[in-house]
C-alpha cells in the first residue's frame, strides 16, 4: 500500500527545502565576501561543487515526495515547489558563471600587475588603527594598535607585537604576513593570510 503524504507533512518538507535553497545562496552570498578578501572558508570551487550536490540532493528528496503523494492538490503543491527549485537552480548556475567570471578577471589584473611592475600588488585583507578581524576560527584576532611609516603595531589574541613589511604572527592553523605599509587613503595598512 502507498504511504500518503499530509498537508502537515508536505508543508514541513517544503519548509526544509525552502531552507536549503536560502542556506544555499546565503552560502554563496558569505563565500563571496569571504573569498573576496581571500579568509578563511574553502574555496569558490570548493563551495560551487557542494551547492551542485546539494541541489541533486533536493531534486531527489522531492522526487521521492512527488512519487508518494496521492492527493491532486498535494501533487500540485510539490510541482510548483519543483518548478520554484528548477528556478532557483537556474539563479544559482548563473551565480556561478559569474563568480568564475570575476575570478578569472582579478587573475588576469594579477598577471598584468606581475608584467607591468614586477609584482602583483594587494592585501587579504587591510586594518586602520582600531580595527581588528578574526583570523581562521573565532578563537583568533588580530587588531592593529598603530602604524608607522614601515612598521605597524598589533595585537594578535592578547599579544602585542612590532610588525616589519614581510613579518608574520602564526596561530594554529593560520600565519598573517603584514604586507603593505604604504597607506590607503582610508588609512588602512594590508595584510595577507594562509591557513590550512
């Protein structure tokens, strides 16, 4: 006998779909920024590959309530639910061209900085005096105290520390170089960051 599925049910399904797609473009929508300053979190491809299974997760998950349901009405909500994935998906594979896009983008000004000057200039991420951001988990800050005309002054987790262009404070799992001591306009100094 065919199980059937009740309005309750269906609209809790619904629910948890709903969630996944706005966890999902939540997702991307963090990744960006986060990739854009070049912290933390795995990469645009990384993310991209697991929302394309988490999407093939959906569909499978709605097939299965599609093929259990027995009322019409029912079966009508689960189809427009499909047709609003199927949307979603298209959104979201647009996103995704255009993430590869940009990314290619910024390698090609890299490339052009490399030939032109000799390096391809620019920070993870840059800090003015009273700043502070976190460094590979919630566990790690560092924040800047002073800057000076080579050098800057940070904290990092409690520590203070003199920073030289080129130095570098390590935390479990992440080294932060300070890299450019020639001010923004806005006044802030640069620093990069690898972890793993």
């Amino acid at each position: 006998m065919k199980r059937r599925i009740t309005k309750q049910q269906l609209m809790g399904g619904a629910t948890a779909l709903g969630g996944m797609i706005v966890g999902a473009i939540v997702g991307i929508a963090v990744q960006v920024g986060i990739e854009s300053t070049g912290l933390l979190g795995p990469s645009v491809d990384q993310l991209l590959s697991e929302q394309d299974s988490n999407f093939s997760e959906i569909h499978e998950h709605l097939d299965t309530l599609q093929q259990s349901a027995g009322d019409s009405e029912i079966g009508e909500e689960l189809r427009a639910l499909a047709a609003l994935i199927e949307r979603q998906d298209e959104l979201r594979k647009d996103a995704s061209a255009e993430l590869e896009y940009l990314g290619g983008q910024v390698a090609s000004l890299k490339d052009e900085s490399l030939s032109e000057r000799g390096y391809a200039g620019g920070a993870d991420f840059w800090l003015a005096p009273g700043e502070s951001v976190n460094v590979g988990d919630d566990r790690h800050v560092i924040g800047v105290v002073r800057t000076w005309n080579t050098a800057v002054d940070v904290v990092m987790n409690g520590k203070k520390s003199r920073l030289s262009v080129g130095d570098a404070l390590n935390t479990d799992d992440c080294t932060v170089f300070f890299k450019q001591a020639v001010k923004r306009d806005d006044g802030r100094v640069g620093f990069d960051v690898a972890c793993g």
